[in-house]
C-alpha cells in the first residue's frame, strides 16, 4: 500500500511538471491552464530575503511558506510567494530574537492577527526568528507553544 501511495505521488508530481512551463521570470511557475503566479527563492541571506519580500509584498503576492537554517549571525531564508492581491492584511518579520519576535506576536495578537508561519534557526540562547501573521475577521483562540512550561495562564 505504501508503494502505491509513493507512486501515486510521484506520479502527480511528474504531470504538474510537464503541465508547467517557464515564464520570462526566473523562479516563476505558470500552469498552463491557469495563472496562478508563484515566486520563490531558497537560502537568500537577509537583506536580499528584505529586499524581496518588500516587492513581492508591493506587487500583490503573499508568502505560503517561509523558513530558515543556518547560524544566526548568517541565517539563510527560503519562501514561497503566490499571486492573491485580494485577501486579509499580512504582517512580516525576520531576523529578530526570542524577545522582539514574542513582543511582535502579542501585539498584532491583540489587533486580531493570527500567526501563521514561523521558523527560527540557532542554538536556543542565539535563535533568531521569522514568521508570518495573518488579520482574522474571526477573531479565533489561539496559543503558540515555543517553550511554554506552564499552561494555566492561558487556559
């Protein structure tokens, strides 16, 4: 059953690949019987990560996927963009320790935001941190569990 789910992977993948084709753009995938624009990069440091976030953000693209590896000192950022100038406010932030990056939440928390990417890289003392919030008409609970030891004042 395994095999056969893998196969079944693989070969999905293998169609989407040949249904694509490059646009003029590099790192630009164009399906061919839609136009849903998707733009990525892999292992920028972080001014070039600042730099495109700043125009992909100005051009109507918001991130489906953010990450980062590497020392803190040289910390490497790789996203995934998608085309959708309509939708809810998006914040971003990168490059921040634990402190600055827990302030950041609780704020927009407050102004009804809700975290949806995050991602740190480095030793637990040094770790820096980049993550996404989302505005949330609905006002959903939530928590984020970084270390939390004790529960009760959030229950």
């Amino acid at each position: 059953m395994h095999f056969r789910m893998i196969g079944r992977l693989l070969a999905t993948l293998l169609s989407f690949h040949s249904s694509v084709k490059a646009s003029k753009h590099p790192n630009t995938i164009l399906p061919r019987h839609s136009h849903p624009r998707v733009e990525y990069y892999n292992g920028v440091p972080k001014i070039k990560h600042s730099a495109r976030r700043r125009d992909l953000t100005k051009s109507g693209y918001r991130p489906i996927s953010l990450s980062s590896h590497g020392s803190p000192h040289d910390a490497r950022y790789s996203a995934i963009w998608v085309f959708e100038p309509i939708g809810p406010d998006f914040q971003v932030i990168h490059d921040v320790p634990k402190e600055v990056f827990d302030s950041w939440v609780e704020r927009l928390r407050n102004r009804s935001y809700v975290l949806t990417h995050v991602t740190a890289t480095g030793p637990e003392e040094e770790a820096i941190f980049a993550g996404v919030m989302e505005y949330d008409r609905n006002n959903t609970v939530w928590t984020l569990d970084c270390g939390i030891k004790d529960w009760v004042p959030f229950l």
